[in-house]
C-alpha cells in the first residue's frame, strides 16, 4: 500500500495555515478539510499523499538535523512550476539553500529548487521534466 498521509505538528496554526494556503497552490495542492484542531491538504485530483497540520505538543523548536522530518519534497510536472515557486519563496523572505537547478546527483532530470519555511521545515519543489 503507498503512503496515504503526513501529520505534522506546528507551534503556530494559523500563520502556518495562512503559509501553506498559500503555497498549496503552485505545488498542485488543494485543501483537503479541517477540523477541530486540524486542517489538510491533497493533491489536486485527490489521489496522492495528504498533507495533516496539528498544533504541536512541545514547546521544543523543529531541528531538521535531528531524528524525525528531515524535509518535504513536492512533485510538479514542468522546470517553470519550479521556478514559480522558488521565487515566491524568496519574494516571501524565506531562507533559501539552493535555487532552481538540475541535481545530476540524485537523477539526471532532478529540477529542484530547496528553501526553510518559516517553522524551519526544509521544502522541495522538483520536476522530472525534459527542458
């Protein structure tokens, strides 16, 4: 059976709702519901790994060098979804470890783009397509 969902804990719901509503979009995302103490989102169509937001039950701060999330990685279908959501990283103010380029080390078509959400999560935006 392929991974159905990700729960992940954040210490701030709304600012992380507001961040990833707006990211959800350029990734191929859509919200999936929300709840009492939750909300989600899923790929558009529906069929895919789901994204759960829950408030975290620790004061501890995220270390993404520590045992746990090491980063998320989102698939997209061309090199300008990619490029598209690089620059709304930056133009967001988000850290960014490596603009859009190809990471011959991982795959010869690996088109990606890596940043720091505000919380700290390493993101991805890839795309397998041919230039």
């Amino acid at each position: 059976m392929p991974l159905d969902h990700l729960g992940i804990g954040v210490p701030d719901m709304e600012s992380a709702r507001a961040y990833y509503d707006a990211l959800a979009p350029l990734v191929g995302f859509v919200p999936f519901g929300s709840g009492d103490g939750w909300f989600a989102y899923a790929p558009d169509g529906d069929t895919g790994v789901q994204l759960f937001f829950y408030p975290a039950q620790s004061d501890a701060a995220y270390d993404g060098d520590a045992t746990g999330l090491q980063h998320l990685c989102f698939r997209v279908g061309t090199r300008a979804e990619v490029d598209a959501a690089h620059a709304w990283a930056v133009a967001g103010g988000d850290q960014i470890l490596h603009p859009p380029r190809v990471f011959a080390e991982y795959h010869p078509l690996h088109y990606a783009t890596y940043w720091l959400e505000p919380r700290g999560f390493k993101l991805e935006v890839v795309s397998f397509a041919n230039p």
